[in-house]
C-alpha cells in the first residue's frame, strides 16, 4: 500500500496542471488547486495505508478499531481546518496540511494494529512480493480500479 502510495504520488506530481485542467480546474481556480493537491499527494501513501488498512483490519474482525481508523483521521481533519486556514492564516496550505495530518494518524491507528494482527502473525518476509501472488491479486483489483477512474473522469467532464 506505500509503495502504490508513493508511486501515485509521484506520477500524479508529475502531471498534476494537466490533471487539474482535465479535472476542470479553470484559470481562477487553477493555482488553488495545484497548490492543495501538490501538498495533498504528500500524503498519498498515508491515505492509501489508513483506507487499505482499516479493511484489512475489519476483516481481521475489528471493526471498532476500522471505524476508529477512519473517524479519527476524519475528525482531526475537521478540527484543524478552521484552525490553519483561518487562525494561522495559512489558506490552502493549511487545508492540505491539515488533512495530510488526519491521514497519517489514521496510517498509524493502522500500523499499530497490524503489529497485534489477530489472525495473521506478520513479519518481514511477507511483505516481499510473490511472484505467484502479485498476478491474481492484480487481476482481482484491476477492475475496481479501472471503475473508480473511470467514475472519477466522468464525474470531472460533466
């Protein structure tokens, strides 16, 4: 999940003016949003880790600690907002700021569970790719994730 993080950071970095144009982003609008989503994709492998994790332990039979995950990113974003835009007077930074801190806190509620992982005892070699893991898994998720792209560019051109 922080690899695919890191490597949809770095791609959407790359081509983050065109993404926003083609999102709809128009000249009055366009350097608010390159500067929100520039510092926003900082946090993209902790979004990544905080929403894949908080299924991972549901299906551990957590579903407190999964809602935990969620919420308490969700309610610090909240509280922080209004404090970094209109206190600190920091604007769209300290929106962007203020959500990538809710999301490295739900990224950590789920790091820290994974070490108590109930039904699973991880360590290091599982977090190595398997050859004979790394296609079905793929096959599986491709779907969904060509659905929500394909969701999020119709949504962006209508």
């Amino acid at each position: 999940m922080i690899i695919s993080g890191l490597l949809v950071s770095v791609i959407a970095f790359i081509f983050l003016k065109p993404l926003m144009i083609l999102f709809g982003g128009s000249d009055t609008v366009l350097s608010y949003s390159i500067e929100y989503a520039g510092i926003l994709l900082i946090g993209c492998p902790f979004f990544i880790l905080g929403t894949g994790g908080s299924q991972l332990i549901r299906a551990d039979g957590s579903p407190r600690i999964s809602m935990l995950c969620n919420l308490s990113g969700a309610v610090l974003n909240t509280i922080l907002d209004p404090i970094f835009i209109f206190v600190l007077d920091m604007g769209m930074t300290g929106a962007a700021l203020a959500t990538i801190i809710g999301q490295i806190v739900s990224a950590i509620i789920v790091i820290w569970y994974l070490r108590r992982f109930k039904s699973v005892r991880l360590r290091k070699e599982h977090f190595k790719p398997q050859k004979d893991a790394v296609f079905p898994i793929f096959s599986l998720g491709l779907s969904s994730g060509l659905h929500q792209i394909g969701v999020t560019f119709y949504h962006s051109l209508s």
